[in-house]
C-alpha cells in the first residue's frame, strides 16, 4: 500500500494545511485509511475495519474510467448520460416529481431547493427540525439547528424551528393518544404565528429520516398533517433524501414512501450514495415549480453538475443497486439487525431504545431506563471501545448519546452478528464496571469515574468542552436530567 508520508507526518500537515474547523473521526486517536473494498476499509499497518457508518459508499469504478477516457464537459452540451439518467431517476419517484437540477454535493442540492421553494410564490420563511442538519453553505446554516445553535449568531427571523418528531425523547412520546398530530400541531402553530406577524411561508424542510437528531423515524402520519399544513400557507414540502434514499430503507427505494402513497413531497434532494461518493447530487421536482423557477428570468448553470463522467457513474451505482438486490439486502440484513439489537436491549439496560428501518438504525443509550437519562460519555466510551474492536461506529443526537449505524449497502449478515457481538461484549464490560443491573440502577458520576474508559476518548471529552444548556431548549422542556458526563461528548458525525 502506497503512502506519501507516515501517519504523524500525516496529522502534522492536515493540522498545518487543513482549517481546524475540519474535524475527524476518533481525533484523540484518528484511523488513516488507506484502501477499502466493500463494507471493509484498510489501515496503513493493513489493519481492517469494518465500515458501519460510511453511508457514501457503493461499489462504482469502471464506469467512471470508461467515460474519462472518452469526455468530460458541461452540461450545455448535448449529452445521452445526463437525460438517461434523469429518466432512469424519476422513474423511481412518484409521477410529479419529473424535473431534476443537478449539482455536485448534497449542501447545493439543499441550497437550490430553497431557492425553488422561495421562487415559486414568492414567500421567504422556512420552518426546520429542531438538531436538522441540511449542509455546510451559510443558507443552510441558518436553517441547520445542528449547527447555528452552536454559534454566536441568532436564529434568523426568517427561521421557525419546530420540535424533533421523536416519540421516545421528545415532547410527544409513545403514550401520547396522536404523536403524529400534535407534532404537526406545532407546526401549524408555527405557521399561525408567522401569519401574525406578516411573515409568508416558503417551505418546510426535513430528512425523512433525521440522522443528525439521532436517527429518529417520525411518526406514521406527521408528514401527511404537516404537507397539509404548509400547503394551506401557499408552502412547500421539501424532503431531504441526501443520507437517507436509494434503498437503504429496504422496503422503498427513498425514505418518504414509508409514509403512505398519500404523502408526494414538493421538492426532494439527494446527494452522498447517489454517486459512491463521486461529487453528484440532484434536486427533483414537479414541473410547476420548475417553470415558475424559469419563470424568474435567472437561469440555473453548473459547470458539473450532471456532466457525463458524474451521469455515468450515477447510473452504474442504480445498475448495482439493481443488480445485487442492495435494497432487498438492507431489507434482510436491517432486520436481522434490528432483531439482534432488540435482544441486546433486553439484556443491557443501557440500551434505552432501539429505533430505525433497514440499514439505518440507532441505538439510544441511557444512563437509566424509565428516566430515558441520556447516556453521552458512555456513548464516547462504546465507540472507542468499538474502534478497538475494528468496528467503526458514531454517536449523534441532541444529547449525543445515540449510537449510528449506517453502513455500506453491501453489509451482510455475518457483520451483522460481528458487530453485535462485540457491542455486547463491551457493554457487559462497562455495566458491570458501573454497577449497572437489569433494574435499571442510575448510573452516578461517581461510578462513572471508576469506568475504564479509553486514554483517547477521555482526551476527546474534555477536549471540546460542554456546550451550553440554553443551545438544546428540549432538554429542560422534556424534563431530562442532564449532568456534565452527557454534555461533554464531541460530536461524530458522517
């Protein structure tokens, strides 16, 4: 395996080249990856990993050298790769959305569809998920609770942030009579509110799936009552599809058909899997708003966005998605999955919940099972632990403590069972460090300070610091016990 320079030399240029901002994975101890093939990726000592977040991934190579070797240029030109591909897209879609805009990353997908959705009337306000996460661009930033609340800017007037639809840790939970309806009775609120105050809304923006709030499913029917909802204030329903389409649900090929064929979004982005990491994303959408977006008079051009090379390997991911029955294989192996975690979460009481569909599922660690006490630094241990294990794993969430998996779609069963098993073996470990029990004894600071946990992830805990209390409102308005171990946690992320 071909390096230009040794690991240290490595991080001593990534800090010296790279903004600090930039940050890695497992920085107290980070992983240089050198080669990967499938669900499996490689160290410089050629040391393997099993992959069980890096949701970029299918397996594209030739189709990108073949069309290299032949053209690459603009999307002005004439070319049969972006317009097969576009027919081959939509025809996964509901019939409406037939009219894509191309671009390289999900953050321009996200960025344009905002421009399509204040374009189409006129109107400008956006109402966002609490912890949303939809790119790195100052657009998105501003409707990126994830992100703006940990700045020092204010939350934009144009901004209206509605609470996670999570019905285990938020406001409306898994006894409420309808979840579905009161959280999008806060968004009718929202809507109602803006009204009074002059303001028009222009969308409503979420995952199907919310990764960054902790891979949380909303409830059946909440996207119906909110597209409802927004549709009454002349809005539109965007769905944010970048991590979580192309299959990785299983039963559907993108994440909003689990809600019923009652429930078409306006405008729907992708990015990440489209392209197994190749720089190619898209926005779809009904040809209405596409000739009202014409109709402005300002004509959408990207140097690459669709041109052939990125059209070509678009195509080859879907003739692989296809052809080895990817979605069937998160089907099976998510279930199989989701099946042996269950098993775990009746045998560990720090496992509080278990949530998620095909290969896109989390596990929600609690300090305590009816207090639902996030359980961060334990998170931090877990994934550290894990690392040693050569099993890649990150936590996310509002508190940090929700443990994701999202790994490639050729996963298998027996990673499946290779991942549980060594989740299990560690969680034995810590709890009976702690002094938890299948009671639910509360895990104190104090026997959290006797946890053997890493050098490294210790490190990475007090290394960032706890954010301040007032950046997550929901944390005191659903009554959780925050102490500083949940609060010190840094933020992994894919």
């Amino acid at each position: 395996m071909c390096e230009l320079y040794s690991k240290q030399d490595t991080l001593a240029l990534r800090r010296k080249h790279i903004g600090p901002s930039c940050k890695i994975f497992f920085a107290a101890d980070p992983i240089k990856i050198v080669r990967a093939q499938r669900q499996y990726m490689f160290d410089e000592k050629g040391e393997q990993y099993l992959d069980c977040i890096n949701n970029v991934a299918h397996e594209v190579v030739k189709a990108a050298m073949k069309q290299m070797e032949l053209l690459n240029t603009n999307s002005r030109f004439l070319h049969d790769n972006i317009v097969e591909y576009a027919k081959r897209l939509t025809a996964t879609l509901p019939e409406k959305l037939s009219v894509c805009y191309f671009t390289n990353s999900g953050s321009e997908a996200n960025d344009l569809a905002l421009r399509l959705a204040r374009q189409f009337r006129g109107h400008q306000d956006v109402i966002t998920l609490d912890h949303a996460y939809h790119g790195h661009l100052t657009s998105l930033i501003e409707i990126s609770p994830y992100k703006f609340r940990k700045g020092k800017d204010v939350k934009k007037e144009f901004v209206h942030v509605a609470p996670i639809p999570d019905i285990y840790r938020g406001k409306y939970r898994e006894d409420h009579a309808d979840p579905a309806r009161a959280y999008a009775d806060e968004v009718k609120k929202i809507i109602e509110e803006a009204h009074k105050n002059g303001r028009k809304i222009a969308a409503f923006i979420a995952e199907s799936m919310q990764s960054c709030g902790g891979q949380v499913i909303p409830p059946a029917g909440y996207f119906q009552k909110v597209a409802e909802y927004v549709h009454g204030a002349g809005g539109v329903f965007i769905a944010d599809e970048v991590q979580v389409g192309f299959g990785r649900v299983g039963t559907h090929f993108w994440s909003f058909q689990m809600h019923g064929e009652d429930f078409v979004p306006d405008i729907v982005t992708m990015g990440k899997p489209m392209g197994n990491g190749h720089p190619v994303a898209c926005v779809v959408t009904t040809k209405e708003i596409a000739e009202a977006f014409s109709n402005s008079g300002m004509e959408y051009f990207n140097t690459y966005g669709g041109n052939p090379v990125s059209s070509a390997v678009s195509l080859a991911v879907l003739d692989v998605i296809e052809n080895e029955d990817l979605q069937g294989n998160a089907t099976r192996v998510g279930s199989y999955l989701t099946e042996l975690l269950n098993k775990q979460k009746a045998k560990h009481p720090l496992i509080g919940d278990i949530r998620g569909v095909g290969l896109f599922i989390g596990i929600d660690l609690v300090k305590d099972p009816q207090s639902r006490t996030p359980a961060t630094a334990e998170a931090q241990h877990v994934i550290y632990k894990m690392k040693e294990k050569r099993v890649l794993l990150s936590a996310d969430g509002p508190h940090r403590n929700v443990l994701k998996i999202k790994p490639p779609m050729c996963f298998t069963e027996e990673d499946a069972k290779f991942l549980v098993d060594q989740l299990d073996e560690i969680l034995t470990v810590l709890e009976e460090t702690i002094g938890t029990n299948t009671e639910g004894v509360t895990i104190s600071e104090k026997t959290l300070s006797r946890t053997k946990m890493p050098k490294e992830a210790h490190m990475e805990l007090l290394s960032e610091g706890a954010p301040d209390q007032k950046d997550n409102p929901s944390q005191k308005k659903n009554g959780l016990c925050t102490d500083k171990h949940s609060l010190l946690n840094k933020r992994l992320k894919t």
